[in-house]
C-alpha cells in the first residue's frame, strides 16, 4: 500500500532546497540588500516558515500559506478557498508549492517591498529578527 501511495502521489512531499543551494538562488535572485535585509535574514526566514521546503502548506483557519515563503491566500495569492482574497500576486496558490520558486521569488519579494521589510513574516519575527543569523550563510 505505501508503494502504491508513493506512485500515486508524486511530489507530495516536496524538495527539500539544500541550504547552500538555496543561499545561491537568494544572491543570485537580489536578495542581498533588498530591502535592507541580507541573505542571512531570508535563509532565517525560509528555514523557520517552511524549512526550505517548496511543498510547505499551514492551515490557518480562514487563510492558508504556501510554498518555501509561506505565501498567504488572504493578501497574496489565489487558493479558490479565501473568502475575500486580495491575490496581490496574481498566482494561483497551488503554483508557490511547485518546485519552480521563481514566482514564490517575484511573489515574496513584493510582499517585502509593500512592507519595507520582513515584517510579515512571524517566523523571521519570532526567530531571526535583531539575532545574528551569520550561521545560515557560513560555508557557502
């Protein structure tokens, strides 16, 4: 039966970005500086809201999150389910949990600039704001 679930349902898991890789994508992506933040801050807020995962979802009663940056369906994108979804984004939610994180980019990135900063983020809020985050780009 396990197998079976295995081949019929690909990819429900997601991949799982390596950390080095993942701090390649952010520089080579402009994230260093944007909006005053540093790589550091977006690796911190990746490994707290969905531990580089681009399948991540969290159910939060009304809204859900989606993908790697955990991208809400209230303000940001479309899930057909959010009642009175602003979808600022212009992406259907079910695109931000494929392994393709270019639009999760484009997507986080203008959640970040409206902000003017990572803010929106309770995982960056909670765990990385103010801390030294040098760890989560050492090596790479």
């Amino acid at each position: 039966l396990l197998v079976f679930l295995g081949l019929a349902l690909p990819g429900t898991q997601g991949r799982i970005i390596p950390r080095c890789e993942m701090v390649k994508i952010l520089r080579r992506n402009g994230f260093e500086g944007f909006e005053g933040k540093t790589v550091a801050d977006w690796m911190c807020l990746v490994k707290y809201e969905s531990d580089y995962n681009t399948k991540a979802y969290n159910n939060n009663g009304p809204s859900r999150d989606y993908g790697i940056f955990q991208i809400n369906s209230k303000y940001w994108c479309n899930d057909g389910r959010t009642p009175g979804s602003k979808n600022a984004c212009h992406i259907s939610c079910s695109k931000l949990q494929d392994d393709d994180i270019a639009d999760d980019i484009q997507c986080a990135k203008k959640i970040a600039r409206e902000a003017r900063g990572l803010s929106p983020w309770y995982g960056w809020k909670n765990h990385c704001q103010g801390r030294d985050l040098s760890s989560y780009v050492r090596g790479c």
